[in-house]
C-alpha cells in the first residue's frame, strides 16, 4: 500500500462523515423543498380544474411554506436534543 493511497482513503472516510453528519440537515431542506412544490401544484390543479387562479395556488404555497417551516423546526430540535 502506497502513502498516497493511505491519504486518498482518509479524504474519503473524512468525506463520509461530513455526508452523515450533514444528512438530517440535507432531508430537511429537502423535505421543505418538497412540501412547497407539492402543496403549489395541488394548488395550482385545482385552479385548473375550477377556474379560480391563482387562489388556491397560492393558498397552497402558503400551506407548503407552513408545513415545510414546522417540518424544519421539528427536524432542528431533534438534532438539538441529540447533541
């Protein structure tokens, strides 16, 4: 085994632990991003199917908006209980 090799490996274990540590934050994020785009499209299908744009699009973005911070919220103090 060269030194280099040693080094290379090192980086990716250090890599590693970076990602698991990062992760809870990361699903997070993508769970409010989620919410957001999920809770807009109902939103802006049921402005397509009964003719009242934009008010149930933006009623849902709001509600996603709502979800997405509480789900954050909830997600950052489990991670500080565990700390």
């Amino acid at each position: 085994m060269n030194p280099g090799d040693r080094k290379n490996q090192d980086g990716v274990n250090e890599a590693f632990s970076a990602y698991q540590k990062a992760a809870p934050y990361i699903n997070a994020i993508y769970a409010f991003i989620g919410a957001v785009i999920l809770f807009g499209f109902i939103g802006w299908w049921l402005d397509q199917k009964f003719h009242s744009e934009p008010l149930f699009m933006l009623s849902g973005l709001f509600l996603g908006l709502g979800l997405g911070f509480y789900s954050l919220i909830k997600t950052a103090k489990k991670l500080e209980k565990k700390r």
